[in-house]
C-alpha cells in the first residue's frame, strides 16, 4: 500500500507575518536589530526566543530574527535574561 503525501500549502501574502517585507524586490533582512518593538513582540518574558510555532514565522523569517536579537543583544540593546 502506497503512502499518499500531503501537498504542502503556501502561505498567502496577506497571512504572512510580515506581508510588507521579503516581497521579490525587498533588500536586506526582514527584521534589522535596531527595531526594538518589532524584536520583543518575539521574546518570552524570559527573554527567550519564540518557536516559529507559537510566534507564526516562516524558516527564513525566524532565521532573520535570531540573528537580530543575537546582534542587539551583543549591542547591549536587549537584554539576555528577563528582568
């Protein structure tokens, strides 16, 4: 008996987390460590990072924020544990 596949759904551009950014013609990352806000909308209280599960990002959209919150936390811009 044959395994059927499930077909994997692309998400539309309107439920995407950031449906403004990473369009074809967007330059850079999707989220720059300098924006504070948009950075800690994906921090526990603990200052951890999210899973892509619970915070609704794509593989390439956590990628970006892990390296923002790494760089602004060595930039002394956010902290590495909750206060």
């Amino acid at each position: 008996m044959a395994m059927q596949r499930k077909k994997k759904r692309q998400t539309p551009q309107s439920k995407r987390r950031f449906s403004d950014r990473g369009d074809i013609g967007w330059q850079g990352p999707i989220v720059h460590y300098r924006e504070l806000d948009v950075l800690r909308k994906f921090l526990t209280t603990s200052s951890k990072i999210m899973s892509r599960r619970r915070a609704g990002t794509s593989a390439r959209e956590q990628r970006d924020i892990k390296r923002a919150v790494k760089y602004a936390r060595y930039m002394a811009l956010l902290a590495y544990s909750g206060a």
